[in-house]
C-alpha cells in the first residue's frame, strides 16, 4: 500500500483541522437566541420609556398650565405685568432675563472654555500643566450651585462692584450700560452663569480635540502650516460638531440654572437695555413663589412658565441638532 506523500501532507493537517472547526449551525438549542431577543426587548423598552416620561411631563406641565392657558392665551409670553394681589400675571420679564443672562453667560464661557480646551489638548505647556489644570477646570462643575451663589453675594459682587461703576461713568450712553449698578444685577448673573458653565464647554472640546487622529496635525504641519494655522484651520473646523454639541448642553445648563442666579440677579421683574439693572429668570420666579402659591391661577402662570422653559430648552437643542448635522456633513462631506 502507497503511503502518502510528504508534499500531501498538510493538505490532510488541513482537513482533520476543518473537521475540528466544524459548527452544527442546526441545533435546536435556543438559549442564546431567546437571551438576544429578551436584551433587544429590554433595550426597545427602555428607549420607548424614556419617550413615555417625556411627554408625560409635557402633559402634566401642560395639564397644570390649563388654566392660565384658557385665561391669557399667547399674549401671557408678552405681558410684563405680574401682579399676585390683582391676579395678573405675564412672563415676558422672566423670559427676557433668562435669555440675556444664558447668552451673556455664553458670550463669556465659549471663549474662555475653548482657550482652555486648547491649552490643555495642545503641546502649549508641559504635560504635568496639562493634565492638572484640565482636573482643576473640571473640578468646578462639581461645586454646589448655592455655594456659588454664596460666594458671588460675598466675593463676586463686591470684586465687580468697581468694574460696573466704571462701565456706568465712561460708557453710559451705550444702552447696554446706562443704568447705575446695584450690585447685583444682570451683569452679575451672567458672569455667574459662565463660571458654572465653563467647565462643560472646556471638558468636552478637550476631549473632542484630544479625539482628533494626531495625523492630521502632522500632515498640515509638514506642509508649512504653523501651530495656529493648523488649529485655526485643521483642528477647529474638524471638531466643530463636537464643540457646538458642548455649546449647547452649557447653553441649556444655563437656561435651566436657579439657585445660583436668583442668590445674584436681584430678583426684579423688569425689563431694561442695561446689563447693570436688575432682572429676573423663569427658574428664579419659579424657586421663589411655587412653594407659597396659593391661587390656582397663579399656580397656573408659574405652569405655563415652565412649560416655556420646557419650550425653550427643546427649540435649543432641536436647533442644536441641526447646526451639529450641518457642519457635520460639512467637515466630512464623505458621510
């Protein structure tokens, strides 16, 4: 009888290999497949109830709002009187003061926090600056919202004292400064809000320009760019989406921010072109006069302003979505 060949004999390795390997894709046992089928449930149930939460709370909002709904209409988002004793309420001071002071916040914050993101994610400083200053920034978001409003009643206020005075003496006839301050204010809040924002704004860009594939910076820096053509035009286009993703949660952090605006914007509703005047927010009004309402109409108006706030927050982040979409496409055509 022949032996087999030395040149045959891996071939015979290879199939007593493939016959080891060899998956009864037939068997009966559904185990693993009912596992799978119970996770994808578990998960679409998940995903549904958060959905189901949502409009829960738009319907319970919306339910308690009814009847400053029926009584005002539309024209409650332009009136300007609050009025508890006379029953008449409007919310457009409320509005006008959380919208200043969430864009002066945000006028103030994406500037600092980018630098700062910048700092820390570029070869600036050593790595021994880097990493701690980055935790330092971080550390804020940590602090209590009331241990903020504290510290700007007893530290904030008095250090800005003389920088509003000297915005009301040299530039009071722009409208923006024409009113002699008080100490808090509109100014204040604002400067607050950027503070407690910055760290949001900071920590995700960091993270989105760490992201970034190194390959990039190399290749535009062997073509002659310098460090700050390739940042201004290599790695900031690139990671806009995730710098405005991070805008906009700071910008709703600052929307919705209470305690430690209503310690430091002097709780006033009025409406004023001057940023040293006071004003007031929705999440102000709605900390300080729900747990004494008593009226069911004015139970109902402190309604309707949150259902605006609600209202608001959504349109920002919905708008929010749409811009990320668009420079997404934009920074990779490809997609």
């Amino acid at each position: 009888m022949t032996q087999p060949s030395e040149s045959a004999a891996p071939f015979s390795r290879i199939g007593q290999t493939s016959s080891l390997l060899e998956v009864d894709i037939t068997t009966t046992d559904t185990a693993p497949l009912m596992v799978d089928r119970g996770f994808t449930w578990l998960v679409r149930t998940l995903a549904v109830s958060v959905v189901f939460v949502l409009f829960w709370m738009v319907g319970v909002i919306l339910n308690a709002a009814r009847p400053a709904l029926q009584e005002y209409g539309l024209a409650f988002l332009w009136s300007q009187d609050w009025d508890i004793g006379g029953l008449t309420f409007g919310a457009l001071p409320y509005v006008y003061g959380t919208l200043v002071t969430s864009v002066m916040a945000i006028g103030l914050a994406v500037p600092i926090g980018l630098a700062v993101a910048l700092l820390t994610s570029e070869n600036f400083l050593p790595r021994w600056i880097r990493f701690p200053l980055a935790f330092l920034v971080e550390l804020i978001a940590a602090i209590p919202s009331v241990i903020i409003g504290l510290w700007g009643i007893f530290v904030l206020i008095p250090f800005l004292d003389p920088v509003q005075f000297w915005l009301f003496d040299h530039l009071s006839w722009i409208p923006l400064f024409s009113t002699p301050p008080y100490g808090p204010g509109l100014f204040v809040a604002g400067v607050v809000l950027a503070i407690m924002i910055l760290p949001t704004i900071a920590a995700i860009s960091r993270d989105v320009l760490l992201a970034l594939p190194k390959e990039q910076r190399t290749a535009s820096r062997s073509l002659g760019a310098t460090q700050w053509e390739t940042i201004f035009r290599i790695t900031l286009p690139t990671a806009s989406p995730g710098i405005l993703g991070a805008i906009t949660l700071a910008l709703g952090r600052a929307l919705g921010e209470t305690m430690a605006v209503t310690m430091v914007i002097g709780n006033s509703p009025v409406i004023s072109a001057s940023l040293l005047n006071l004003g007031y927010t929705i999440p102000a009004v709605l900390a300080n006069e729900f747990g004494e309402a008593l009226d069911p109409l004015h139970i109902a108006s402190l309604m309707y302003l949150a259902l605006i706030l609600f209202v608001l927050t959504l349109l920002v982040n919905i708008a929010a979505t749409l811009i990320v979409q668009r420079f997404g496409r934009q920074s990779h055509p490809l997609l």
